[in-house]
C-alpha cells in the first residue's frame, strides 16, 4: 500500500476507543453497514476511516452515510420520494451561482465600454444595459452542492433510513456536499445601473422576486 493510498487515523473521530488506528483507502463505496460494523483494521469505504467500526460499541449511535458521487465527498441530507426532496435540493444549489460571465455593456444594441455605458447612463439612455450570462448548479452537476440520486433496490430493502420505501421505486437520496465549492469570482452586476446587484446567487433572486409579488 502507497502512501498516497493510505491514511492513518490515530484517533478514528467515532472508532471505538480500544480499537487500534485504522488505515483507509479512499473509495467511492458508500459508507454503510459493512464499514460500521467493521473488525479488520483497513477502511475501503468513502468515510476515510472515521466511521470504521464504530457500531461494534454497544449504544453507539448510526452514523451519518456519507459517499463520494464524481469525485466529491457527499453525505446523506435527506430520503424520500424525488418529488418531495427536489426542492431541498434547489434550495442547497440555489446557495451560489455555479459560474458568472464577465459582463458586456451595451448601448444601441452594441457592444461598449464600461465608460460608454455609465456615459450613456448618465443621459438617460434607455437602450444602455449590461449584459451578463450565468449558470446554476443542478442536481446531476459534477460537485453540485446537492447531487439526487434515486434509491437502489439493495438501498432499500437494507437501508434503515429507507425503512418506509422497501417497495417505492421513487425513493430517492438526497446528498449534500461535504466541501462546498468556491462561489464564482465575478460578480453579478445590475442589468439597468451596471453596479454590483444585492442578489448574487439564485436563492437571493428568488426572494427578491417574493418580495416585490408581496
């Protein structure tokens, strides 16, 4: 084993205490009943070691599934059917934009200087305005903030969490990301004044537009 493979907890964060360290080789297997209950003392699941063993204490509690999904640490948020926990899941991607364009000022229909558009601004033109694309994250990006996944038959006959979808082919699992990614460095600018816009991720437009249906 490679010490790029390998990882040594001298202190699992939930490992029984008595047990010795634990090495760990990262995978993308999900972090489950197998790991928990675990006696050898290599880690081969997406937990990274700290959930190993941890079940084989009496009264210790589950801890949290956590998996890698594309390269991404995820843990488990939420379970229930993709209907139900779709909007959770906007919500946690509608946090930050996943990318913002540079923006493009423009007067009269063409492209102008930052300059040419304040200028304009200034007269009262009406045909000055930026210009600025932008992308949300959605729940089957790669390092979305929330990834849905639908449940698997094995996930739910054995999953306790999936207790109340043994026979529900729409059960789904909703995963949020342990490390959130960087926001984009560009801001959002307003379209009419070309300043930096109050909202600047989807959840802020979202409650900006409540706000004036109110």
């Amino acid at each position: 084993m490679s010490a790029t493979q390998a990882a040594l907890f001298d202190e699992p964060i939930t490992a029984p205490k008595s047990k010795r360290p634990v090495f760990s080789i990262f995978t993308d297997i999900t972090c489950g009943e197998a790991c928990w209950h675990a006696k050898e003392e290599i880690c081969r699941c997406s937990c990274g070691g700290k959930n190993h063993g941890v079940l084989l204490e009496n009264g210790a509690e589950q801890p949290i599934r956590n998996a890698k999904i594309d390269g991404h640490r995820y843990t488990l948020a939420a379970v229930g059917k993709r209907r139900d926990i779709a909007a959770q899941a906007a919500t946690l991607n509608g946090a930050q934009y996943r990318s913002v364009d540079r923006p493009t000022f423009v007067v009269d229909g063409t492209t102008a200087t930052e300059e040419q558009f304040q200028d304009a601004r200034a007269k009262g033109d009406p045909r000055a305005f930026v210009n600025q694309y932008h992308y949300q994250w959605s729940e089957t990006d790669a390092g979305a903030p929330a990834r849905l996944k639908y449940a698997t038959p094995p996930q739910r006959d054995k999953w306790p969490e999936l207790a109340a979808f043994r026979e529900d082919n729409d059960a789904a699992l909703l995963w949020q990301i342990v490390d959130m990614p960087a926001p984009p460095a560009i801001k959002m600018l307003d379209k009419l004044t070309g300043e930096t816009a109050s909202a600047q991720c989807p959840n802020d437009r979202k409650a900006e537009q409540l706000a004036r249906q109110n």
